[in-house]
C-alpha cells in the first residue's frame, strides 16, 4: 500500500513539473511572438481562447475588430487618451475638465511623493497601464514604505508587453494622485462604462461590488431606457438590478463628445453625489479579448464597429 501510494505521488509531481514546464514554454513563445510578430501573437491568443482562428482580412466579431484596430490604428490620440495623465489634458482642452476627479500630484517616481501633504483619502494611480492603483481610505493605516515599492515596481513594466496592447507601448511611466471619490456608502464606487462607436454612445457596462484584486464584481450592460441586455454570460441569470445614475444624461453627453475621434472607446465613469465623474477613456477592454461576452455581444458591436483606414 504505501509503495503504491509512493508511486501515485511520483506520478503526480511528475505530472506537475510537466505542465509547469509546458506553461513555461508557452509564455516563453509567446513573449517571443508579442516582441517580434505583433499578428502572430494575437492569433496565436486568439486560438487559444476562442478555439478558432482569427480574420484579420474581414473581421466580424467585436473582438476580431479590436484587434484589428489595436495592430493597424495607430492614431496617437489613442496613446495620449489611454494614458490616465495625459487623457486629463484632452478632456480639460475640450472643455470638460469639470468631470475630472480632483489631481493633487504628478509625480516621475514615488520618492518624489510628500505622503505627509496628502489629505488622509486619496488615490495613487500609475499611468501607463491598468489596475496600477492604490486606493488609500485611511492615510493612518497606510503602509507608506511598502506603497512606494509597489508604485516604483509597476513604473518598471512595460504594459504593451502584458497582453500585447501596442498603444500602452509609447507611454511615459508617471504617478498621479487624484481625490478619494466618495458616495459615502463606504464602498468602492459603482463604475458606469459607455459603450462608444464612432461619437455615439449605446450602451453601459454597469460594474458593482468592485474590489481591487476584481474577486467580488459585478457586470451588466443596461440600454439607454435600463433595460438589461444579454450581452455579458454572468449576467444572465443574476437577477440582480441597479438604479440608474442621477448623473445619467450628463455621463451621455460627455462620452459622446470626448468619444468622437474614435472608433471604438469605453468610457468609464463613476456617479458621485449625482455629479458625472470621468475615471479613463479603455480602447482595448480586457485585452481585446474575452470570453465573457454573449455571442449576441460579440456580432452587436461587431457590427457597429466600422473600421477605420491603417494609421
């Protein structure tokens, strides 16, 4: 008994170290593909997470066309809206820095950061990437040290290379702190993100009971009458429903403005106090690729997206 339980072990760890291996090898090719062969990278992606093969000469799907616009629409509005400092001087240049959340700092590395001066809430975003972000609900609790080793290791990487979203690429590494936004609910607040073709908005991506590692959130999309629509698979059966924002027709309006340059943008906002907060402006939303949406999802937007001509 015990040499057959030995054996089933051995045979175990043997299994494991097969599979780490293999894990290896492939993040290894495709690291090497993403460096070298951008198209290659992400069809060899897409393969893998949709078991199909990727058409880049007549992409349908809205995943097909995002990844077209991610390799071959390379306008550089898309690097300074994606980018969560520059995009502040885009929106304030067409008018609506009233949307903004409140900046207290830029800063190059974390050592430049007087953590004495910050109000006792505050939010440190890094902002070339995503989810580089350490939200600060209490500045007596905060593990300053600790928070400056993170924010000077997110500075080091180079986002592109995470999922291959070339814009990411051309990015200056910087830090900014902006205010605590605070619905005085306690909890983080509930992100509202428009759905934006070509200028005009047409849907929102409703994100709720959000925490900063994404363990506990919540996704739906709602048309302009709130109505739930079939477009994301944890959503569909959920029974759940969320008020509309007071601040609705304002979020509308300003996403249709900022959104006109593009052909695809998300953008997120927050409602605080029934005022129109403007988190980011995302253009390649989970990488461009998720598995997440309705097959519905995926020929919708597809079909709304209209591509533009190679930048």
């Amino acid at each position: 008994m015990t040499a057959l339980i030995r054996k089933l072990q051995n045979k175990t760890r043997a299994t494991h170290h097969y599979y780490t291996l293999n894990n290896h090898l492939k993040e290894r090719y495709e690291n090497f593909l993403l460096k070298f062969f951008p198209r290659q990278h992400a069809e060899y992606r897409y393969q893998r997470m949709f078991n199909n093969k990727l058409d880049l000469t007549a992409p349908v799907t809205f995943s097909e066309k995002l990844i077209w616009l991610n390799l071959f629409w390379k306008h550089p509005l898309k690097t300074e809206c994606g980018d969560k400092y520059t995009m502040r001087l885009y929106v304030e240049k067409l008018g609506y820095g009233h949307v903004l959340p409140g900046l207290i700092g830029v800063y190059n590395h974390a050592g430049e950061i007087d953590f004495e001066a910050l109000p006792q809430k505050f939010v440190l975003k890094c902002t070339h990437g995503c989810g580089f972000n350490i939200i600060c609900t209490s500045k007596d609790t905060l593990n300053v040290e600790k928070a400056k080793q993170q924010l000077d290791a997110w500075l080091k990487i180079d986002y592109s290379k995470s999922a291959g979203e070339l814009h990411y690429a051309s990015m200056k590494p910087r830090i900014i702190c902006e205010e605590f936004l605070d619905d005085l609910d306690g909890k983080q607040p509930t992100d509202f993100k428009v759905f934006c073709f070509n200028g005009k908005a047409n849907c929102v991506f409703v994100a709720t009971d959000r925490d900063q590692h994404g363990h506990t959130d919540k996704y739906d999309f709602y048309d302009f009458n709130w109505n739930k629509l079939p477009y994301y698979k944890s959503s569909l059966n959920a029974g759940r429903d969320y008020a509309k924002p007071a601040s609705f027709d304002e979020i509308i309006e300003v996403a249709e403005m900022l959104s006109k340059p593009f052909p695809f943008v998300r953008m997120d906002f927050y409602n605080i106090r029934g005022k129109a907060i403007l988190g980011e402006m995302t253009f390649t939303p989970s990488g461009c690729m998720s598995n997440d949406f309705t097959d519905l999802a995926q020929q919708t937007f597809g079909s709304l997206l209209v591509l533009p001509k190679p930048v």
